[in-house]
C-alpha cells in the first residue's frame, strides 16, 4: 500500500488550478472532466513528477465548506507542504502576491509558515531543520 493521492477542497477548481500551477509551481497532472463543471484535476511537484498527486477537489458535499471555513477561522492549516528552505519560499511567494497568516517560525525541529491558497484552505509549508 502506498499514498498516491491526497486531496484539498476547493471553492473554485480552475482559480485553485491557476493558484497551484502558476503562483505555487506544480505541475498539471490530470485534467479529466467528470461530466458538468468538475474535473479530476491532480498537480504533481515539479521534482517529483511521478510522486503523490494532490487532487484539487470540489467542495460539492454539504459538509465540505463548513468543515474547511472552520479550519480558517481557527487559523488551522488543511495540508502541509515539505520545502527546503521556508524563508526563501516565504519571500518567493510574498513576491508573488500570496498572502501569508503566519510568517516563518522555527519551532524546534520544524520551520514553518502558513499561507492562503485563495480556494478556502489554508497551507502550510514545512521545513525539517538540521
């Protein structure tokens, strides 16, 4: 058994697709329309393009955006992604208009910041430190 899917929910899956292709840098993996306005739409990082794909998936069930809305309120991120280096991709991603809740702070063995993805989550980016 292997983890070859995740997913985030999304409000929005072409503004999310837009989000985590053009801003974040993934890249497009499947884009499969499901019949009507969804799709089975993955990204895959660019260094692992056969790695585990993240699924921008539709917040169709009634109880998927008052789950995620409870989430941000809190201030609760919905995933995390690994980078080497969170100041540098912190200041790449300021750069680029993202808006950030938290800004980087080491916590022990972890470096991390939190973003909004712009589709409802909040994101958080990871770093494992030496």
């Amino acid at each position: 058994m292997k983890i070859q899917w995740t997913s985030v929910m999304v409000d929005d899956q072409e503004r999310a697709h837009r989000f985590y292709t053009d801003i974040l840098g993934f890249i497009t993996k499947h884009d499969i329309p499901m019949g009507g306005e969804h799709r089975w739409l993955t990204v895959v990082s660019r260094d692992a393009l056969d790695g585990v794909e993240l699924l921008l998936e539709p917040k169709g069930h009634p109880a998927a955006a008052p789950f995620t809305e409870a989430l941000v309120a809190d201030g609760i991120p919905y995933t995390q992604f690994a980078v080497d280096d969170v100041q540098a991709e912190y200041d790449r991603l300021v750069g680029r208009g993202v808006r950030f809740t938290q800004p980087p702070v080491e916590m022990g063995p972890v470096t991390t910041a939190v973003f909004d993805d712009t589709c409802g989550n909040l994101i958080q980016i990871v770093q494992q430190n030496s």
